[in-house]
C-alpha cells in the first residue's frame, strides 16, 4: 500500500441508510433490574498503516461513557479478528436477556461484494479474496438479537482500505441496501445505527490529541445522563453539522417508534436534559430549517430531523447560496408499477448546507413515483456534492437508469432570494425558505 493510498485512508466513514422514526408520547426506560450491556472496538494500529491516535482515544472516551450511564462496558483496542470474534461471542452471551445493548467500533471498515465489514488490524487486503480476513457487520448484528433495544455505532473509514479492489460508488452504494436489509431483519424493532457520515463520504477527522468530531459530538450526547434513543440521530446530526460547519452529515437507520432512555437512573422519571447548543466557528451563522421543514411538511416530502445549514461570514459570495430553496421538477411516474408511463410537477426541495471554494453539501427531497418500490411512498431525499462556479451550483441527483434525475441539474442565482433552476431541457425558477 502506497503512501497516497495510506494518507486517503486517514479517518473513519462506513455504509448506512436512513430509517424512519415516529414518535410516541409514551418514555420506555431501560430497567434497573437488567442492566444493559455494551462493547467498545478501538482499532488504530493496523499492520499496514501508520497508527490512528484518535481511533485509541474515541473508543477509550466512549466506553468511559457508557460506563457512566450504567452500562457492564467491554474495550476492546487493537483488535485481531480472532480477538474480534471473541469479543463478540462474549458479548452475545452478555446481551441475551438484557434490556439494552451498544455497540461502537472506531477503525477502518471496507465494502466488497456489496457487502460491509470491519476491518481487524490483521486483515490481509491484498486482493477481494482475503475478504474472509474481515469481520462482516451482520455478526454484531446477529450478536445483539438477544437484548430488548439495541445501540449501533459505527465511526469508521468508508473508503475501501484496499485500493487495489477499485470499488466504484455504485458497489458502495449497493451495499447500503444490503446492510439495511439485513440489519433489519436480524435486529427488528427498537434498534438504531449510528454512521458517522453519509454513504461514501469522509469523515472530518479532529486534531491531534482530540475526538473526532463525530466522537465528540456523541460523547457530548452521552454526557447529559440519559440519552433518548428515538431523538438522539437528530440531536447528534445538528451537533455535527455545526461542529463541522455543514461538511458532515449523521446517517442512521432506526426502527424505535416511541422514545426509549437509557440514563444512569434507568427507574426515575423525567425527560432527557437539553444541551446547550454546539456554536459554530467564528463569522458562521447557523441557518435554522423552519421553513424547509414546514414546506416538506406541506407537500409530503421527506427530511430527516436535526438539519441546519452553516453560512459563512456576510460579504462571502457563496453566502448567498447557503440556506434552503422551493423549486420544481418534472417527475416520471408508472415507470416501476401498473400505471401508464406519464409526467408530473412535483415540489423539490434544496437545502445547502454548507459552501467551501467550489464544493457545495446538499440535501434535496422530492417525490419520484417511478422508484416508489426503492423509497417510502415516493417520498426521496439524497444527500450529495455540488459544484459551485461563481452564482451557479450544478448537480446529479440521482446515477440510476431511467430516472430523469440522471441529468445535471444547474441552479443560477439571481439575488441571495431567488434564481433559475436548469434540468432536463427545462427552467423553472426558485425562490429562498430559510
């Protein structure tokens, strides 16, 4: 492995998928009768790299967390795979029966096959056949199938440690699904996982001698004595994307549909204290999403909770672009059902969340009726880069065939409040929420 190879592998991503969540006025609490279980995963000095201090640090603070919180909390640092697996054994053994179980690995982890793993610090990456020198994510699922309510966490390298594999984006892609599904399945209801940032993307690493961003934002939600599962992706989403000024976004999968706290008095009573907000760096504004939030509301479009946009300094041109934005776009429809092959207008939703040189983060939501067997009842968000060229910022929105989304998609602003959105032979304007 080459130095190049070595210096894009510096810090922690993986693979996930956003779950839905709806909440119910009722709080469950962990009992005090069963304490729950946990197990930390620490690997930084791989055989093949240099060694990532901040890895050892995130799984140290962390398992001192959960800790706190009551938990029987296994570390686990520098991990082989024989070591891994018996780790994970110990820790079936101990979730069978309890009331709550976590789990957090910070290291490298790899996607193959469409498949994801952990990557021990053993692990031979010389070719995708040494993938059996992996440990697959689904055995810690299958690990905590004995607890009541379940805590993934995965703060991990998305890019494939093996860069002689040449995985494309549609592989990284695929392998979301897959892991959804099968997380789904082997864990059913009143789980969460937890990724460090979205599907093919890398995570923000922190300085030397401190958390990861993502580290420290989770410590920080763990530090108020008592964490609501249900609530906790959104709280830690905002913390992130100020901690990281809008480059970072929290991905999750969830199946809890009523709030679940897990606190150091598992039997008292009460709501989860409230934080004082992260801030963000100097001359950053953070862009609330009222009104994003209140126009996906109104056209039936999907957003997960915590978003916040991060504008620079006033006077900046990218200023402007940051924020959110209405606009339009023609949608095919039939095309994955029994009804006829047609077009319709849908609302499309913008949201910018942060502008660096000519790199835009971007969350958009729409219908697309044509993928309705791949999204919940039409309803699609993504969250992906722009490019951004003076007033304009163009776009893909979606890489798959048939979808009229395949097309750039340009927006060119006008003023800070409005503009022109090109697509597909078409023009439509667009106006500012937030």
């Amino acid at each position: 492995m080459n130095s190049a190879t070595r210096s894009a592998l510096r810090r922690r991503q993986f693979v996930a998928a956003l779950g839905s969540a709806v909440v119910a006025p009722s709080i469950v609490r962990a009992q005090a009768a069963k304490p729950g279980v946990a197990l930390v995963i620490g690997n930084s000095r791989y055989k093949w790299e240099a060694a990532l201090p901040n890895v050892r640090r995130d799984a140290a603070d962390v398992a001192r967390a959960f800790k706190a919180l009551g938990l029987a909390t296994e570390l686990v640092e520098d991990a082989d795979r024989s070591a891994m697996m018996r780790a994970i054994d110990n820790f079936a053994n101990a979730a069978r029966g309890a009331s709550f179980a976590a789990f957090y690995f910070a290291g490298h982890g790899a996607s193959w096959d469409k498949d994801t793993f952990l990557v021990p610090v053993d692990a031979e990456l010389s070719d995708p056949g040494t993938v059996k020198t992996l440990l697959p994510v689904p055995t810690v699922a299958r690990a905590m199938q004995g607890a009541a309510n379940r805590l993934l966490v995965f703060d991990n390298c998305r890019n494939n440690p093996a860069d002689s594999w040449r995985q494309r984006e549609a592989l990284i892609t695929s392998s979301v699904t897959k892991f959804t599904a099968a997380s789904a399945a082997l864990n059913g209801a009143n789980t969460l996982v937890l990724f460090s940032t979205a599907p093919g993307r890398v995570a923000v690493d922190g300085p030397s001698g401190a958390n990861s961003p993502f580290a420290a934002m989770f410590l920080r939600q763990l530090s108020a004595g008592a964490v609501d599962l249900l609530a906790l992706p959104g709280r830690l989403r905002r913390d992130l994307l100020v901690a990281t000024e809008g480059q970072q976004l929290v991905w999750e999968q969830s199946t809890f549909n009523q709030p679940y706290v897990v606190s150091r008095g598992a039997a008292g009573g009460g709501e989860v204290a409230s934080a004082d907000p992260v801030r963000p760096g100097a001359g950053m504004q953070i862009v609330e999403m009222d009104k994003a939030y209140a126009f996906a509301r109104a056209n039936g479009l999907m957003l997960p909770d915590g978003l916040v946009a991060v504008r620079p300094a006033g006077g900046q041109p990218e200023a402007d672009m940051v924020g959110s934005f209405q606009t339009k776009t023609w949608v095919k429809l039939g095309l994955a059902s029994s009804n006829p092959a047609s077009t319709t207008i849908e609302p499309l939703l913008m949201i910018v969340l942060s502008v660096r040189g000519t790199v835009a983060e971007i969350v958009l939501a729409t219908k697309d009726w044509a993928r309705s067997a791949e999204v919940a009842d039409g309803k699609l968000w993504r969250y992906l880069t722009g490019t951004v060229s003076g007033r304009s910022l163009e776009f893909e929105f979606l890489r798959s065939s048939g979808s009229i989304y395949e097309r750039p998609h340009t927006f060119k602003w006008k003023d800070a409040s409005s503009g022109t959105h090109h697509y597909f032979m078409q023009s439509v304007a667009f106006t500012r929420l937030d």
